[in-house]
C-alpha cells in the first residue's frame, strides 16, 4: 500500500468507462463547472452527475458548490498513486526474463531434442 | 491512441478487481500453470478461468496450453501503454496552476473584498 492508500477497485472501475476518462482529459484544462463538463457529452445532468460522483468516489476528482455552480477539479495525487501501482507491477514484469516466450521456445527445443 | 492501440475500457475493468491485480502480481514471478494462480486465490476453477478470461481479453495476460498444462503470462507491453495513458494525464493534470484549490481562494478574496 502506498501513503495514499488508493482505493484501486473503485480507481480502475471508475477509468474503466470512456465518459469518465473524456472528463478527466477536459479537467486537464483547469477547474471547470458542471455544466462545462457535461456540455460535451450530450448526456441528461443526472446521468453526468452519476458519473461525477463514481469518479468523486475514487478520490480522482473534487467538487466544491459555490452558489449555484457545482466546480470540478482534478485530484492528481491519485492519478500519480495508481501510476505507481502500474510501475510496480511493469517493474516487476519486465525483470523477468522467463516470459511465456522463452517458456515455449524451452518446450520447442525439447520436442526437437 | 498509441501505437499498441489497447482498449482502455477493457483493461481498466480487468484491473478493477483485486483477485484479478493479485494474479497479475503473481505473473510478475514468471510464467505459471493456471492451477498455480488458482491456489492462492482458495477460488474454484471455472471462476478462475473466467477471471484469466477477462485479463485475457484486455491483453493483459496471454495463455498457452501444452498438453494438459495451460500456462499463463504477462503482457508487459499492455501495461506499458496504459501507463502513458495515466502519464499523459498526470502530466496535463500537473501542469495547471488553475487548480480548484486556487479558485476557492480566489473565491474568498473576492467574498472578502
């Protein structure tokens, strides 16, 4: 676990949808409102708030009210906590020299022997 | 989209799962039978399968049988192009200065003046 402590269940699954990840590329550009976010989209507000708050559940955005206007932004120690798992794992994979592919080259050069 | 072209959709669903990230942890040891991943996970088989199925399908893992022993592995190179997709967005999300934090205190600069 890192110091973050990410939930990666509720991380991948959020990512796993494209609306979801359109909106963290448009909140690459800054702290945008609701409706900005939405606009895109041309999807119904509930059903942009429903992904708002799958991605606001995985700590991958924030969102504060300020009189009518609901503002989102990004929350990039997230982001940078789960590209951590990711090259862990790649780490640890790409040390191995006994790939699959080396694995049945073995199995090949059996078979001939 | 990268020259791998992997479908995101697919492969952030495969990681959401955690027996599904621990057996991709275990391949980071090399290539192994399916009863091997399955032991860890107390799982039944079919569940199992059904699991490497969908790791398989986002091409996260590949599968080879020889003779009665289906042996698994990782596909680094899958990993590697979802870890540019998450560095792309880290690197536009850390790039703003305009983040929400700013705009609050912006927002209280101005209720204060």
């Amino acid at each position: 676990m890192t110091k973050h402590d990410p939930d990666l269940s509720l991380i991948f699954q959020a990512l796993s949808d494209p609306t979801r990840r359109a909106m963290l590329a448009q909140l690459g550009r800054g702290a945008v409102p609701v409706s900005e976010l939405a606009r895109p989209t041309g999807l119904a507000l509930p059903t942009v708030m429903r992904h708002l708050s799958v991605l606001e559940d995985a700590a991958l955005i924030m969102t504060v009210k300020t009189g009518r206007t609901r503002m989102c932004s990004a929350r990039p120690e997230t982001l940078a906590a789960t590209a951590d798992w990711l090259a862990d794992q790649r780490a640890q994979w790409e040390a191995r020299t006994d790939r699959l592919e080396a694995y049945v080259a073995t199995l090949m050069k059996e078979t001939k022997a």
